[in-house]
C-alpha cells in the first residue's frame, strides 16, 4: 500500500555559472549552466484526503511570504504539477498541499520550480504510479526550464533550456551566503533584455571533485544574465563586492536573480554575518551549504 501523506522538502538552487549561449526559434535560449541544490528548503506536506485539490500557506517565522504575495491559486506551479498529473493519467486528485515557503519567490532560487518537482514526486508517491524518469522528465520540463533538475541529483550540468542534465559529484564542503534584495525579478524579462553580442565565452565547467578543482573552476564562472540584472537593481554590483570583501571565493548573481550569493570555504564568523546583513536595507541573507543528500529532493515518508 502507498503512504496517504509525505512530506517533501524542496531546496533552493544556485548557478554557479551560466553561460546564453543563443536564442531558439521558440522563444528561449540554449544555455549551458552548473546547477547545485542548497539547504534552504520550502517544505511541503502531501495528504490524501476528500475534497478535490487544495493548496495552503503554513507561514512560519522564517518564511519570506505570507498568504497575500503567494499565489495558492491555479497559477501556482504546486497547483499546475498536479493538474498535468490529473490530464496526463486521468485520475483526479483528491489531495491537500501544505506548503511552508521559506525560499523567495522569483528570486533566481529556484523555488517555484523547486516545489512542482517536489508535487510531482509527491503525486506520483501517493499514487504508486510508477511513471519512468523519462515521462517525469517530460512533464517536469513542461512545467519550467529549471524544473528537470530537482528530480535528479544534488548537482548537475545543464544544457539545452536547462532541462538536458549530466549529473556531477561536486566538492561540497563549501558555505554560501546568499543576500537577497527583497525586490522580485521576471525570468523571462531579463532574458529579454539581454544583449547576445556582448555576451563572453561559454563557462566551459568541468568541475572537480577535489577542493582545489573546484575552486580553482569557480574563480571562472560568470553569469552572463547578470549584467541586465544589475541594470535594474544597481545595489547587487555592492552587495557583490560586499561579499567578496568579506573573504567569498567567488561571488555573483544567481540565475536571473535577484539574489547575489558568495562561496566562502568555511563558514563565515558571526560578525561578518551581521556585517554582510547591514549592506543593503530591507536585504534578506540566508546561510546555505550544498545539500548533503545524493538527490535534491528530501523526502520524509
Ligand atoms: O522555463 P521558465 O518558465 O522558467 O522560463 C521563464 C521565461 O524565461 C521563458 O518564458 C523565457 O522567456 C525565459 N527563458 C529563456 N531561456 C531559458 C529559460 C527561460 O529565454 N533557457
């Protein structure tokens, strides 16, 4: 018999490095990026129960949103996972969702994308559905660009919109600081107002294992969508330099942000911590490490 509830906590990503590489005929771009997951997890809890599909908001202390700036409607991409999985096998689902959000939205984090892989592992958990990797891949990519990745491994390199993945063993013995503006940021307005002329060479990443390999490859990395982001938010240029004054290896803008992170190789002290808290008003800043999990996805039976 499959449980009637699970509890699945769906972390936030980082782009170590992205690179555009051109834009498609559909309207995207072909990218090539290294995605990590990190601890800062959304969690969600999956009860099967009379009543159709309903979606709710448990705010905790540490959640950035409350139930006016977090859509629980069918835009949510909780609530479009699991309406694919009711087209797609023709059951309906009889299913609550809990959601305590702790990952900003539209911050360049992955949240979203995050928390509908986590609806659609939960799905097909409580259904015993049994659908293949490649089906689930499918869907999930339907949903996002970014969506693929959660499924998979803690870190992966990406091609493709972000969906065509090679799973990596990273060096994970590393902390982030991840600060973020408070100011939400429009994926698709950013791509929109980049400039494929000036952008730089591909990241060619191809990090290693070891400690010094990954460093030494991260010192590379650049976000080319980072350029129009900090256009539109000229403070992330000080909350870069911030963090990499405050001892970060290497430090830059995740995604399309806008939240800026630094790598540090041991976990900043307390004083620069609150140092770092103080370098932009209204700036939210979260400690991370990679997960230590061999998937993205946690999953609590
Ligand atoms: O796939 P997702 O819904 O996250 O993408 C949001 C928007 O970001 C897309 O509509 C597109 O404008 C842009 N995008 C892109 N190329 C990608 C990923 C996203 O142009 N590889």
């Amino acid at each position: 018999m499959p449980p009637t509830r699970c509890e699945v906590w769906a972390p936030a990503k980082l782009n170590l490095g992205l690179s555009v590489l051109r834009r498609r005929e559909d309207g995207y771009h072909d990218l090539e990026t290294i995605f990590v997951a990190v601890d800062l997890y959304d969690r969600l809890i999956f009860s099967r129960s009379a009543g159709g599909l309903r979606l709710g908001l448990r705010s905790g202390p540490d959640s950035p949103h409350n139930a006016s700036d977090f859509p629980l409607g069918e835009e949510n991409l909780i609530m479009r996972a699991a309406r694919l999985v009711e087209r797609e096998t023709g059951i309906p689902l009889d299913l609550s969702i809990e959601v305590d959000k702790r990952i900003p939205s539209a911050a360049g984090l992955g949240g979203g994308s995050s928390d509908a892989a986590a609806t659609l592992w939960a799905v097909n958990t409580l259904w015993d559905l049994r659908t293949p990797p490649e089906i689930l891949h499918s869907w999930a990519s339907r949903l996002g660009s970014d969506v693929p990745f959660f499924l998979n491994g803690y870190a992966a390199h990406g091609e493709g919109r972000g969906e065509v993945l090679v799973p990596l063993a990273l060096y994970r013995d590393w902390w982030a600081v991840l600060i973020h503006p408070g100011h939400r940021v429009s994926t698709g307005e950013i791509y929109s107002g980049l400039s494929l002329t000036g952008v730089k060479s591909a990241n060619r990443i191809l990090p290693s294992g070891n400690e010094e390999g990954f460093f030494s490859a991260l010192r590379r990395f650049h976000n080319d969508l980072e350029d129009v982001v900090v256009r539109r938010i000229p403070t992330l240029i000080h909350l870069r330099d911030a963090l990499l004054g405050a001892g970060a290896e290497h430090a830059a803008v995740s995604g399309s942000g806008p939240t800026v992170f630094g790598i540090f190789r041991s976990r900043p002290d307390d004083r620069t911590l609150t140092m770092l808290g103080t370098a932009a008003t209204g700036a939210r800043l979260h400690l991370v490490q990679p997960v230590m999990t061999d998937t993205a996805l946690k999953t609590v039976l």
